[in-house]
C-alpha cells in the first residue's frame, strides 16, 4: 500500500528554447536564468525535486545541467537537484561523479544523478562515440557510476575507456553515497538492469494510459527479489502544464506543443501533431495539461498504477513564455500536489 506521506513531488525540464510575451523569441542565456527562478520559486513552494535534461541541439539551451544546478544549488534550501537525464553513454562517469559530488558539496547534500540513454542522439558525433556502441557504452558505463558512487577504491576495465586499479576518485562527498536513479523507456531489459544494479528507476511515461506500464514496474520489483535486493522506489516522469481552467491550459500549451513535436515528428518520421490527439493525450494519457481539478486525479491515478514513489512533471514544453511556466510550477505545488496528496490518503 502506498503510504501519501512519503510520495514526492519534482518538476522537469530540457530548458526548452522559449519566446517572451511579446513572442519575442529569447536567447540560451535567457532561458537559463529563467531556470535557476523557477528552480527557486519550486524550492520556495515546497516541493522535493528539481531536474534538468542534457540536450546538445538548439531547441533546447542546456547542454551542461549539472553548471545549472550549481547555480540553483546557491540560491536554494531543500530541494533536491538532479538530472533528468545525464547522457551517460556519451560522458565520462568519473568526471560525471566529480562534478555531482561537487554540486553535492554545494548544495549540502541535495545532488542526484539521473544516468540514461537520452531522447536524442546528437552527443554521440558530437563527442566521438559510434551509435553502433550504444549498448554497450551505457553497459559499461553505468556500471562504472554505481561503483564510483561507493567512493572507495575502484578496479574497472572495459572497452569504453582506460581501465582503473585501486584507483580512488576525488572529491569525496560529505554525507556518504549521493542519490541515483536510473532513467528508463519502458524496455524490459532497462528494468532488469536497473534492479541488477540495485538502482531506483525513473520510468519515462509520456503517452498512453499510465496503467500500461504497471506489468514494467513489477518486472522491476520482481527482478529487485530476484538479485535479492531490497524494494527500491519508481520514478514517473510526464509532460503537462497547469492552469486555472482547462482550456486555458489547452489554449497555452497547444501552440508550443505543435511546434516541439511538429519538428521532432518530422526528423523521427511520425505524423503531423493533431489536435484532436493533442486533447485525447491531455484528457485520457499521460500528459497532464488542465486545470488542478482535472489533473489531481489523473496524477494520483498514475502514481497507484505504477505504486510510484515519486511523480516529477515535465513542465516545459515547446516556447511557452516564463511567466506562464512560473505560474504553472505555482498551481502544480499549491493546488495539484494537495489534491493528490488527498485522493491517495483517501
């Protein structure tokens, strides 16, 4: 049974390319610094977690997230700061792990490491890696990270870079072992990596009915039991936007949406977006676009359908301008997150 008290409530962001309310289109660095204010004010209104997404192509401005929330990190308290999601396949996880243990340092112990495969594949070129490596680069790799997040002597070897013996990576952390997570798709053999690895997983729901996924959380929970590991809690990740009536949320977001998806449609080969699919995702799947009376008991649907631990809303998407997202994360946390608490204590 969940327990309502101890589910978790966070925000996610790509740092989307987004325009002002004049339309004007704004640059990377404005985009950032729009970031680090909501990253605040999420702080200020209470909620757990903060993540930001590593992309290396021009609709979105972040490329270095763990910089971000060194920043966010100095103007927060309480909220934890992680990624959503480090392209570990492209990445280093001994620099990875010096520069979260650095953000650890700063932010008092607030950092998290989300390692995945990322939605794109712009950083293979980008630094020299061949798709052809793909599973065995995020193998490897991963499997590094969890051992250098032990912070004692390491002994590794592999193909994807020089071996390490006794080899002890600095800085240390404070507070013992950082969080981690694992970000997940749905594949079957993410989850029995990620529970192989006594890892939580970040289950990436972003269409369709939440409860399809459940039979992937227990495959999960199962393979936990399995490697003889204790339980360890599911992430859900989804898109939506909060505002105070329905189709205030539907006029906002629809625009933006067409966009973002119009362009990666064309480069993935999907169909134009509609919006009649478009308002059957926003009102039956996984993305939760409306009001906090609609969305309240879509969210708290999910989270008793994969038995989450944790719900973070994706609450950028496409060029929505910074203050309608600002206004969004304030509905998200005082009156969505109540509502749902609600409904799962009920």
């Amino acid at each position: 049974m969940l327990d309502s008290a101890k589910i978790s409530f966070g925000l996610d962001t790509f740092g989307d390319m987004t325009v002002d309310d004049a339309g004007k289109p704004e640059s990377a660095a404005e985009v950032i610094r729009h970031i680090v204010d909501q990253a605040v004010l999420a702080d200020s209104l209470g909620l757990n977690n903060f993540n930001i997404g590593e992309h290396h192509r021009d609709d979105f401005s972040v490329s270095a997230p763990d910089v971000v929330l060194a920043g966010i990190a100095t103007r927060t308290k309480k909220i934890i700061l992680g990624t959503g999601v480090t392209v570990l396949s492209s990445d280093d996880p001994v620099r990875v792990y010096q520069r979260f243990a650095t953000l650890d340092a700063l932010s008092h112990g607030r950092a998290e490491i989300t390692a995945g495969r990322g939605s794109f594949t712009e950083s293979f070129p980008l630094f020299g890696y061949e798709l052809s490596d793909y599973n065995v680069l995020f193998e490897e790799k991963v499997e590094l990270l969890v051992q250098l997040l032990s912070e004692g002597s390491i002994t590794w070897s592999g193909t994807t870079r020089a071996p390490l013996t006794n080899q002890q990576v600095y800085p240390k952390t404070e507070g013992g072992p950082m969080r981690m997570r694992i970000g997940v798709g749905g594949t079957p053999e993410s989850a029995i990596r990620a529970a192989r690895l006594g890892v939580p997983m970040a289950l990436a729901i972003i269409g369709g009915d939440p409860a399809r996924f459940a039979p992937f959380a227990q495959l999960y929970r199962d393979s936990l039991q399995h490697f003889g590991r204790a339980q360890l809690p599911i992430s859900i990740h989804s898109p939506g936007y909060i505002a105070q009536s329905e189709d205030e949320a539907y006029e906002d977001l629809w625009p933006s949406y067409q966009v973002m998806f119009g362009r990666i449609g064309r480069e993935r080969g999907w169909g134009k977006p509609s919006l009649d699919q478009f308002i059957a995702e926003a009102t039956q799947g996984s993305m939760y676009a409306g009001s906090p009376a609609k969305i309240a008991p879509r969210i708290a649907y999910a989270i008793k359908a994969i038995g989450a631990a944790r719900f973070d809303l994706k609450y950028a998407n496409g060029t929505m301008p910074h203050s309608k997202l600002l206004k969004s994360i304030e509905l998200y946390a005082t009156e969505v997150v109540p509502r749902v608490q609600k409904l799962l204590a009920s």
